[in-house]
C-alpha cells in the first residue's frame, strides 16, 4: 500500500522536511475516501485566543500511542491496512532514511483530519516530546486558490510570508522533523473551496 521508493524532494531549511509524491497511489487514496466516515462522526477541534496554536477543523482519532481507538470501527478495512502498514518497521525506517530523525522506538498516533471553509492551524513548533509528523494529503485535485496549504515558516509570525508553500492534494504529502526551529502552519481554507481538505496525520511521539 505504501510506495517506500516514492520520490522525495528533502529539504534542510529552516529545519529538516521533505515533500514526498504518491506515497499512497491515487487509486487507494480514492478507496481511502470512500472508506471514510460521515462528517458527523467526526469530532469538532477548536482552539481560540491568544494561546501558541489556534485551530479549527474536526478530527477521528484512529490509533492513540500505538493503541486503536473506537474511530478505527467507523472507517473501512483499506484504512485498517494502511494504519498497519504505517505502523510498521519498514515505514519507521523510511522515516529515518528520509529525514534522518530515528523513530524506532517511538508511540504513533494516527488520525483523519478534515478541514472545510474557514478552518485552519496557526504558526506552531509542535510539543517537545514529538519527533516527527507525517501528512498525507487525500485529495486528487486541489488548487491553491482554495486555500489549505501546508506552510513552511520561520517564526510565528504569520504577517511573514512563509518559507515554503505545499497544495494539500495530488498526491503529495508532507514530512518533517519536530525541533524547536520547525514553525509550520495550515492556511486558512477558502470558503468557496469545492470540497473538504482530507488529511491522515501520524505523530511519532517519544515513549512516556
């Protein structure tokens, strides 16, 4: 399910992130959305204010720290693939091949995300305990005038223009290395955007 030699474009600035193209072929991308749950089924995440990380989107959270949560008995047996494989020695290797971050002894979190009009994730570095993040775009076809791109930043600032810019969708996704340097934000989803931005999310987190 999961093309490990798929081509990668790695980057060392402003921190160690790569941008890998069709780990997930388009046909099982295709299964992967029909699998998915109703948006009702999903859970609203909102964080307003002045804190370090504002957020709007909803969420299924499928595998907690390595166990399955009861999100994985509403979505199909193509994504109870995919989290096996994603929770596999060969894709922790990958993991280390492609951003040379070692995450063999780490706790996975995995979850599907959805972003529709207005949502979006302010400039943020991540918690210290999480050593890498996957993000894994579902969508075929996805312009950049309809808003969502990944962002690559510098600092929190988000009147500075970002670093780099991925479109969340045809087959991209996103890897990157959690460091103290890694600013990294979600822009905000246009309101005319013709479908939901779709997103499964691993978190590799140090063991407690």
């Amino acid at each position: 399910m999961l093309d490990l030699n798929a081509p990668v474009e790695r980057h060392d600035e402003p921190y160690r992130w790569a941008v890998v193209h069709s780990v997930i072929a388009e046909p099982t991308t295709r299964v992967l959305r029909d699998e998915m749950p109703a948006p009702g089924d999903l859970h609203p995440a909102e964080r307003t204010g002045d804190g370090d990380k504002t957020y709007r989107m909803a969420v299924l959270p499928l595998i907690h720290r390595g166990a399955h949560e009861p999100g994985m008995a509403k979505v199909g047996g193509t994504w109870h693939e995919l989290v096996a494989h994603l929770q596999s020695d060969a894709y922790r290797a990958w993991v280390q091949r492609t951003i040379g971050i070692d995450v063999t002894d780490t706790s996975m979190d995995i979850g599907l995300f959805v972003f529709q009009g207005g949502d979006r994730i302010s400039a943020h570095t991540d918690k210290a305990g999480k050593r890498a993040t996957h993000v894994i775009y579902l969508n075929d076809d996805w312009a950049g005038e309809h808003g969502g791109q990944f962002e690559v930043r510098t600092g929190p600032d988000l009147s500075v223009s970002p670093y780099a810019t991925v479109v969340p969708g045809g087959g991209r996704s996103v890897l990157f290395a959690r460091s103290e340097r890694s600013w990294h934000a979600v822009a905000p989803v246009a309101a005319h955007a013709p479908q939901f931005r779709l997103t499964c999310q691993v978190e590799m987190w140090n063991r407690d």
